[in-house]
C-alpha cells in the first residue's frame, strides 16, 4: 500500500497569516498550495509591527486564508491527515488566533493536531526544498530571529551561536527609519546603498573580537545614529548622498559581521565531519544580495553547498509549518487540546539563554 499523508499547516506568529496543504507520499514532498496574507499595510504607519494589530487582524484572516488554501489545493478538511499550527515562539496574541483556530477545527473533525515550534519550520525547510541531509548548518536571519543552529535530526537542533540583543532584519528597519526610508527596511536600505560609498563612515564590527558564533547588532545602530547626527542639515534633512554611504556603511558592517560569524559557525560544524555539508539560510534578510554573495564565497572557500531555498519559503509561511509537522504525523506523535501558545520557545534548551538580551529577553 503505497503510503500518502496530507496536513494542513497554520501560521501566525508575527505579522503574516498564513496556510498551506503539504502532501508527502514515498515520492517525495509537494506543496499543494501555500497562501500568505500579509498586514504590512496596516503597520505601516507605526515603524514596527504592532502586537495588538497584529493580534486582531490574524482572529479575523486565519479562517478565510485556511478557507484558500484548501480550495487551492482542490481537498477538504476531512480529506487532510492532521493539523499542524505555530505554537510559539511569536506575539502571544498572532499565535494564540491560530492555535485556537486549529484547536477548534481539530475538535470538529476528529483530525490529529500537532503544535509546531515555527523555528523549526524555518530550520527544516531546507529539507522540503533541496532535500539535504542532516547534519547541515542553518543560518536564520530575520526581522526577529538571528541564530546558527546544527540541525542533527528533525527534533535536534543545536543552537552554536545567536544575536545578544536585536535581530539582523530589525537593525536593517532601524536604521531605515533613522535615514528617512520606507519600511520594511531591508529592501530599502539595500537599494540606497547600491550607490554608496562603504567606507566613507567607519562603524564598527561588534563582537569579533569574541571567538563564539555570538552577534551584537544593537551598537551599530547607536554608531549609526551619531554618524547620521554628524552630517544632518539644519532641518533636520538628510542629503541623497549621505543616506546611501550611510546605508552602505551599515549594509557592509552587517555583511561582514555575518561572514565572519558564519566562518566560525562552519568550523563548529565541520568538526562533524559531515558526509554531504551545507550551510543553508532563511528569514527575510536572506535576501540581500550582498550578504547572500558574502556567504556564497565563503562555502565555496570552505567546500560546503550554500542552500538558499526560495524567497516564499525563507520568509514566514505555513508549508514550512505543515513539512515540520509531517515528521510527527509519521510517528503518530500528536498533541490534545490543551496545546498553549508559547511566546518564547527556544529550539535548543541546553543552549545556555542569551547574555545581554534586551527587555523583552531573546526573541527565542
Ligand atoms: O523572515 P521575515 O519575512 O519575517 C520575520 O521577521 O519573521 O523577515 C523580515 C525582515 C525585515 O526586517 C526586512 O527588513 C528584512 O527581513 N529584509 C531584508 C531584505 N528583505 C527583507 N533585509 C535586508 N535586505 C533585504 N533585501
Ligand atoms: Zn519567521
């Protein structure tokens, strides 16, 4: 009897609400379909994500983006093998609208619910997409994550190393709003910075003094306010040219941050010995060519394959949920209803907790 499961991922945990069929069968893996409703345009306005916003917006999408995934993937509910959803880490209030979602569909229909760890939908996708083997070195960099973790089986993450205080992505949204860009920042920053001069202000490189695989990105932005404050005009504006050298400036500060920590992250993993090494990435940061550039040479340096799965699956969606999923449907391994939502739920809990985290403690 050749073997097929079928389960419906949920996603909420920031500020994309999203849903997705994944079908795995003795073939192999098939995403079905993988909606994202996204609420930049409600956020907009406030320079961040807001949690309550968020909260809302996810209570009155969720069933209406499940309704679409379903209908894209031409199943019903009945016809799915379970219910995977984000239990954590993430806004209370976006995980909770999921999880009290998913907990009522799995009531109604009888069907099997399983709580993900959305880190791990993130540390697993590389498998989904490029089929990799483990051991395989994971670098995450997103507007809330930042952490290299050895990913040794499909429930055994290590995390080696991490940031002490803001996430990559949040930096790169900060330092937009310091230099009057849009957000989210990223996109922005990088394109003013495509006709900057790097080296014209001199920011630092926190935390290479340090042998570990930690980062501290908070510094920089302080370092990139005053070098902004030094070359503000009397109305408080900022010249075209200044914006893009002080955004090279910061774009080339973060590469090589990265670069230097992921060259110490690859020597921990490649102490394993593994038979086929990767490092693969994910999280919306990803996406920068000039880090995506600095991390390819270096695996070619190294002689490890650099595995960047598509822009859609590296940033939040819920295929990447239902994939984690379907390693605990395979071994029957499910949760009951009273599943909570978790705001903080580190991957690896021998990893000792961030030093330096800031009031809201590490995002993870
Ligand atoms: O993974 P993601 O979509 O959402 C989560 O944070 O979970 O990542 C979003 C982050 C934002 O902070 C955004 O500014 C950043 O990724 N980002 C980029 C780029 N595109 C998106 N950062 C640098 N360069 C980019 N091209
Ligand atoms: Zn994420």
């Amino acid at each position: 009897m050749p073997m097929t499961r079928t389960i419906l991922g949920i996603e909420s945990s920031c500020d994309d609400t999203a849903a997705a069929v994944v079908r795995q069968n003795d073939e192999g893996t098939v995403i079905l379909s993988s909606v994202v409703f996204g609420q930049t345009t409600l956020h907009a306005a406030f320079g961040g994500v807001v949690p309550e916003i968020a909260a809302r917006a996810h209570a009155e999408k969720v069933d209406h983006c499940i309704e679409q995934a379903l209908l894209q993937a031409n199943i019903r509910l009945q016809d799915c093998d379970a219910i995977a959803v984000t239990a954590g880490p993430g806004l209370i209030g976006g995980v909770l609208s999921g999880v009290m979602c998913a907990k009522g569909l799995a009531a109604a229909t009888g069907l099997p619910l399983i709580g993900v760890n959305h880190l791990a939908g993130h540390a697993l996708t590389p498998r989904l997409t490029d089929d990799v083997a483990f051991p395989y070195l994971m670098l995450l960099v997103s507007g809330g994550h930042c952490q290299f973790l050895i990913a040794h089986s499909d429930d055994r993450f290590e995390r080696i190393g991490g940031t002490i205080d803001d996430a990559p992505g949040e930096a790169f949204d900060k330092t937009a709003r310091l230099l009057g860009l849009p957000q989210p920042g990223g996109p922005a920053v990088e394109l003013a910075a495509a006709s900057g001069d790097e080296k014209r202000f001199k920011l630092p490189r926190p935390l290479l003094d340090r042998t570990d695989c930690d980062m501290s990105f908070s510094g920089l932005k302080t370092a990139l306010l005053r070098a902004r404050d030094s070359v503000m005009g009397p109305n408080q504006t900022l010249k075209a040219g200044d914006q893009a050298d002080l955004a090279a400036g910061f774009q080339a500060a973060m590469t090589d941050v990265l670069a230097a920590k992921t060259a110490r992250a690859l020597d921990i993993y490649l102490a394993l010995a593994p038979a086929e090494p990767v490092l693969a990435v994910a999280g919306g940061v990803a996406a920068n060519m000039p880090i995506r550039n600095a991390l390819t040479n270096l695996c070619a340096t190294a002689g490890v394959r650099f595995v960047a799965p598509p822009l859609a699956l590296c940033t939040d969606n819920a295929a990447m949920i239902a994939f984690a999923g379907l390693h605990r449907l395979a071994r029957g391994d499910y949760d009951d209803l009273g599943l909570s939502a978790r705001p903080r739920w580190p991957l690896d809990t021998k990893a000792p907790g961030m030093l330096g985290s800031g009031k809201k403690g590490a995002k993870a």
